[in-house]
DNA sequence: ACCTGAACACCGTTCAAGT
DNA sequence: ACCTGAACACCGTTCAAGT
C-alpha cells in the first residue's frame, strides 16, 4: 500500500488540502490549526515544522485557493477570448460561481488574515496573475469598443469591485431577499455588468 | 459619583459599546467575550444574562454599526438632496468613508457571523432601512437623468456591490498599489461611479 | 432577574525531548 | 530536519450558587 503518503515531505500540501477540506465540510469558522493536524494524522504541534504560525497556513490556503479561481478564469478565457462581449460576461460569471461554489474558501481568501506587514510572497504573486488576467479582459474588451476606452487599469478595479461586492453581498446574504427571488442572480449580475458596459449584454 | 452606571440595567448596552471601542482598538481578530466581559467591569459569564451566545452580541454590535452608517448617510443625503449629482457622489463617499474610518466595524457588520436561521429582527430592520434609503437616491438620480432609468431595485443593488467591492477590496489590501498610489481612492471611486453614470460625476 | 466562580472542552503557541 | 507530549494562557459555554 502507498498510503502514508505524509511523513515524507508532502506534511505541508497535506496540511493545505485538509484545510481545504475543512473549509467545505465546516466552514471558516470551524476552521483551526489544531483540527488540521489531527485530520492530518499528525499532532496539534507538527503544523510548526512547516508554517510559522496559524496565519502563515492561512495565507497558503488562500494562495492555494487563488490559484484554483485563476485556472477556473484561465479556462473560461481561453474559451472565450475571439468573443469579447462573451469574454467579459462569461470571465466575470465564472468569479461569481466561485464565489458561491467554495463560499468559505472565497471568504477566507479576503478575510483580511493577511496583514501588511508579514510578506506572503507566493500569494503576492498569484495576485499579481490576477489581477494581469483582468487587465487583458479589459484591453480587449475596449478594443472591442465593450467598455468605455480610458486607463485599463483604473476599468479593472471598478469592474472587480462590482462583480466582488456582488459576490460578497450574496454570499452574507445582504440582497433583499424580494429583489433576489422576483429577477434571480444571473439578471442582477447581468444587470451590474450593463451598467458599466457600452454595448447590451446578455 | 455617578460612575458605574452599569449594573442598573444598562450592562447590556455597555457590552456593545465595549465591543465597539475593541473593535476600534485592537481589531476584529481580537474581540472576545470575556475581554468584552472584563473590559466591562463584569464576570466572563455576565453577558450571557443579555445576549444568548457570542453571536448574539455580534448581531447587536454589527445592528449598531448600521445605524450609525445609516445616520452618517442620512446627514450627507439631507445636505445635498437638491443636488442629484452631489447626492449620488457623495452618499457613496460617505458609504466607504465609514468603511475606511471604521475598517473593523465595518468588516464585523459583512464577516457573515450572522447565520441564516437565526433571526435578529434589529438587524433586518435597520438593513432594509438602509436599502430604502439607498432606493431614493437611485430614484432621485434616475429622475434627474443621472442614471438610466429602469428597475431602480436593480440598479440600487449594482451601485451598492459596486460601492461595497471598492472599500472591501481597499480594506483587504487588494488594490495593486502601483494603481492606488497612482491615481489615489478618490479617483478610483469616481472611475467607478462614472462606469455607471449617464453623466461625468467629479 | 442578574451576576459570580468553578468547571469543561477547545484553542494557539512554545519548548524540551525524541527520532 | 521533523515530529511528539506536556505546559501555558486564552477562549466559549454551562451550571450551581449567590443576591
């Protein structure tokens, strides 16, 4: 048998994924270092050979995760990118359905647990692509005269901050619940996105 | 003397307020019961005289922090009402103003401690207070042709994600720096309110 | 009705000790 | 280098007991 596969110098993706794990199962704020270890088959100190303290593991979790939602983009974008007003919907729908497809993960992952002075390195970084990948849905959407020509980068942050406070309010439950139920998300979502867009979206 | 107020009936009240002034103090991270407790003046154990469990004072703290973004707003939408443009601009301001001056505050009212079953009706209650007075203003605006016109419940929910993703994204440390410090807050807030309005807002 | 103090199960973190 | 077990300070919650 091959299990067994910690103990090796796989202890800290171990400890990643169970956290991972624990996040969909019970949901952040059942999530603890001491559960993670004991999942992981190790005991509640063995975490400290491989993270310097709970935050620098959640800092990993959160790394992990905004790699799964830039390959989940990646993905959408490859599909879509001859198609800039699909692009632009389908990009920006595939960020919502993280959002409430993994709704602890995605909590986690902007739950200010990193503070500024400690550097993450590897999640400054997987930001960084992200933040990229927007910038070019962007681009390509002004080329395509979607959205209002202008500096990209100042678009981005507002189409960001639009289809993330969407994502936020929903998940907390903060829409009306009248308005939720009498048009349905995808209509609020494509509602938010034609706002800001020149061309009908749909 | 007329100290020690408390213990006459207003401990309850005196435990938000403790709880306010921690979350101002030492941040989110750090409140806990029995710190709110003590700060108090009282045993770990009082408080649940007044409030069911942590939660419970979470929803009652959280139920404050609304009422006073609902009466910052309120003040800024009875100065500028006659003024469309001024009120959209401004009770948005006001909106991730509260957020950045009351960052803990702010993340504690959208940090989902509150779970669905449960019911806090002060909490509802001021939460679709502050929804309607958001309605009026895209009313308003919608009536001066500073918004499109249309479902005004729709549009409302996308000027609020779009508002409540800035300061949140802001909040978190997210914004690439190189473009915050470019361009500064208030320029990339009005970059977002001007995605969305029918005419230049500044 | 409101509050206290002891008790319980859980938590993050440290550290000496083992391999 | 990696992990364990005991220890410490802290936490949320319950409960018998006091006023």
């Amino acid at each position: 048998m091959s299990e067994g596969n910690y103990h090796h110098g796989d202890l800290k993706n171990a400890l990643i994924q169970v956290g991972v794990e624990i996040l969909a199962e019970e949901g952040l704020g059942r999530l603890s270092l001491r559960k993670v270890a004991k999942q992981a088959g190790v005991s509640h100190a063995a975490p400290y050979s491989h993270f310097k303290d709970k935050q620098a593991l959640i800092a990993a979790i959160s790394t992990e995760s905004f790699k799964e939602l830039h390959i989940q983009i990646e993905t959408v974008f490859l599909d879509y990118k001859e198609n800039p007003k699909d692009l632009l919907v389908e990009t920006s729908w595939a960020y919502l359905q993280f959002a409430l497809t993994k709704p602890d993960q995605f909590k986690l992952m902007f739950s200010s647990v990193l503070e500024k002075e400690k550097k993450y390195p590897d999640f400054v970084e997987i930001s960084h692509l992200n933040f990229q990948q927007l910038l070019i849905v962007v681009e390509i959407c002004q080329d395509a005269k979607i959205l209002k020509s202008g500096q990209a980068s100042l678009t981005a942050v507002s189409l960001w901050s639009a289809v993330h406070g969407l994502a936020m309010l929903v998940l907390e439950g903060q829409i009306s619940s009248v308005v939720l139920e009498e048009h349905g998300l995808k209509e609020i979502f494509l509602h938010s996105l034609n706002q800001i867009a020149l061309v009908e979206l749909k």
